[in-house]
C-alpha cells in the first residue's frame, strides 16, 4: 500500500510539471501572438509638446514623416535623434502614450540675444552662443543685439563670450532692468563690454564670469538706490570699471546764445 502511494504521488507530480509546462508555453505564445500584433501596428497619432514658433513646423514636419509607418520599423531612439537634429531643438523625449500613439516633448535652444550677420541680416543666438537660422514663423523675443564698437562682425568665439557675460547678467540683474538692456558692445581690441539700457550706456570694462558678476551687482545697486533720485535722461554714460565705484558722464549741454534783435 505504501509503494502504491508513492507511485500515485510521483503520478500526480508529473501532471502537474506537464501542466505548468503547458501554461508557461501558453503564455510565451501570446506573448509572441501579442508582439507580432504590435508591431504591424500603424503609427496613427503624434502630440507634440513644448514647441512653440521657432520649431514647431519643423517638428511637425519630422513627426509627420513618421505617421502610419509600422511600429517594428520604428525606435524611441530613432524619433529622437530625427526631432533633435532640428537647429531650434536642444533635446527632446519620446514616449508611447498608446497602441499606436506617441508623444514628443521638446525642450527648444531659446534665444538670448541678437547678433548681426555680414549681409546685415538678424540672427538669434542662443544661451550657449551658437548662431542659430532663421526662424520659419515670425517670432518676438525681447533680446538684445550683440554688436562690435567698430562695426566688423563678431567672431563665434566673441559672441560666446558676450553670451555668457549676459546669462551672468539675467542672474544678477533686476528683470526690470535686465529687459532694458537693447544693446551689447564688444571692443575687440580692447576686450570690453558696454551695455545700452532705455536710458543710458553701462560701461563694464574687461569681463570674465566673475568680474562680470561683480560689474552687474555694481550696476543693479546703482539703479536700484541712485538712479531712482537721478534723472537720468542728463546722464550719457555710467562707468562700473572699477570695482565698488561708479562715475557718471553727463550730456554736454550747449551754450545758449543770446542775440540782439
């Protein structure tokens, strides 16, 4: 009886292997059933977000490229680097947000300043100093233009440097004041820096990161407490080139001349 039990027992456990055997085959074939199912798939829909006019046609145009391709003939990846190769593109995610439905959000290069181009032309330059192309859609971005004193075209090298002097600015500065700046100028041969506000011209001499720090703290402590009690359409020019000291130059004011009748 005893022997007879066990052989009912070892019975019982190879049905059950042969079950569970059976299941897990089971469910690798709908796996697989379910993948194929997938991937012949057509991309029927791609959302866009976070472009605005300086590169949403663009985008719209590469997504568009994508739609009713098969999902097997399709990477993340691939999307990705298609939607990143846009000049106004800094980096971008992609993501399934169903079966057949994707998403692109973009992260753009935002302009932080102008600068003028050989043929006279505008082009944005943005936060890391590269010279971006012109913009599909008319676009309005309140930054300043980036120009030599002596009117020759500003190298990459300059326009960089200009560049982060003002990131150091929009750091440092009052947004009040910071959006008066409409006008950076560069002395190449001497290596310094003017800034033209609404109201005056900003001499910072010779910048690096931290000098222009410091120049910037000087200019927003003078506009803050001094140049509220100024008036300061007399005056022409703030000299910030020394530091914890600002000199003013005032408009030179014509003689009046009499004359008999």
């Amino acid at each position: 009886m005893a022997k007879k039990g066990r052989d009912e027992s070892k019975q019982n456990g190879g049905r059950r292997s042969s079950g569970l055997v059976i299941t897990l085959l089971g469910v690798v074939f709908l796996g697989f059933m379910a993948t194929q199912w997938h991937d012949r798939q057509l991309v029927s829909n791609i959302n866009v977000v976070g472009a605005t006019g300086l590169s949403r046609i663009a985008v719209q145009r590469a997504v568009d490229t994508l739609k009713s391709k098969h999902l097997k003939s399709l990477t993340l990846a691939d999307v990705r680097t298609c939607v990143e190769s846009i000049p106004y593109v800094r980096s971008a995610s992609v993501y399934f947000t169903g079966v057949r439905e994707m998403t692109v959000e973009v992260d753009e290069r935002l302009p932080v300043a102008h600068v003028v181009r050989p043929d006279g032309s505008l082009r944005y330059v943005d936060a890391f100093g590269v010279v971006l192309p012109n913009a599909v859609e008319r676009t309005a971005h309140n930054v300043p233009v980036l120009q030599s004193t002596d009117g020759s075209e500003i190298s990459s090298a300059d326009v960089q440097h200009i560049v982060s002097v003002l990131i150091a600015g929009s750091r440092t500065l009052h947004p009040m004041l910071y959006q008066e700046i409409s006008e950076v100028r560069y002395d190449r041969h001497r290596h310094t820096v003017e800034i033209v506000t609404d109201e005056t011209t900003w001499r910072l001499g010779v910048m690096d990161a931290s000098r222009a720090t410091q120049a910037f703290a000087d200019m927003n402590v003078f506009w803050h407490e001094t140049s509220q009690r100024l008036n300061m359409a007399s005056v022409s020019e703030v000299d910030l080139r020394w530091r914890n000291q600002v000199v003013l130059r005032y408009h030179v004011t014509p003689p009046v001349v009499e004359r008999a009748a």
